[in-house]
C-alpha cells in the first residue's frame, strides 16, 4: 500500500460536498490495497473534452462553477488537492437524449451543454494533503499541470 493510497483512503471519505467523488467504502477486505468503492460515472473531462466537436463556453462555465466549489470546501477544511487536470475531474450526465441507454457517446449532438448538464466530481486524492504538513518546497503534481511558480520554485509576481 502506497503512502498516496492511504493517504485517499483516510481523506476521502471525511470529504462531504456534492462535487467532490465520494467513498462509499475502503480498505477492510482484509487485502494489503486500499479498496475505494466511488460513485459511477461517465467519464472524465479528458474524455468528454475528446469527444466534444468543438470548445463550448458554456459547459467550461459548469465545470468551472462546480470545481471553484470543490476547492473552497477542501480549503475550508484545510486541504489542498496538489494534482488539478481533466483527467481527475469526473463526470454523470443529467438528463439528455443518451441518458440511461446505450445508443453512443454523442455528447455534441447540437444541443446547448446546459440543455442537458452535467454534474462534475473532483477525484483522486491520493497527492491530497492538510495545508499543515506540507513543506516549504515540497512540489507534487503532474508537471504539465504545475503553476509556474512551482516548476521554478520562485515568485514570479515579485516585480509586481
């Protein structure tokens, strides 16, 4: 079991907020791996930004709208998250011609984002930590989603 496996299944299910993914379960099958039984969803950002025929204002206004939520509930509980991309940000569709059949994956039929929504869910915490254990220089993520400031490990607002 990693540190970053432990660590999940410690923090997660302390974590209550409708855009957060939610353990309904962990460890306790008596096996050496956490076990994290999660909400079924449809996909992640990645994946439905793959399949989308081109970029769509308002559905970057959902997913921006519901992870600005996610964040200030970490925040409030003193966490930061430490690995923000598409591929941790989770996705159901709510309502729409394809919900509850198997007829494709169309989600760019010609139909407005919010004609039919979608509820998004951040996950994977395993580099989640309390703000009071991280260090000084301590720099975790996926790199090519890193702030700048953290790839050089300076303030580059210093000149204002």
């Amino acid at each position: 079991m990693t540190l970053a496996q432990r660590g999940e299944g410690s923090i997660l299910p302390t974590l209550d907020h409708p855009h957060i993914i939610r353990a309904f379960g962990s460890d306790g099958w008596g096996t050496s791996q956490v076990e994290i039984v999660l909400n079924l969803m449809d996909g992640n950002l990645a994946s439905l930004a793959d399949r989308l025929a081109r970029p769509r204002a308002l559905l970057a206004k959902q997913v921006l709208r519901q992870m600005l939520r996610a964040l200030a509930h970490l925040s409030a509980l003193g966490y930061v998250h430490r690995d923000i991309k598409p591929e941790n940000i989770f996705f159901v569709r709510v309502g729409g011609p394809n919900d509850g059949d198997d007829k494709g994956d169309d989600y760019d039929n010609g139909c407005s984002p919010l004609a039919y929504p979608f509820h998004f869910r951040l996950g994977d915490f395993g580099l989640c930590e309390h703000r009071s254990r991280i260090g000084a220089n301590e720099v975790h993520g996926t790199t090519s989603f890193l702030a700048p400031e953290l790839l050089l490990v300076a303030d580059i607002f210093w000149k204002g």
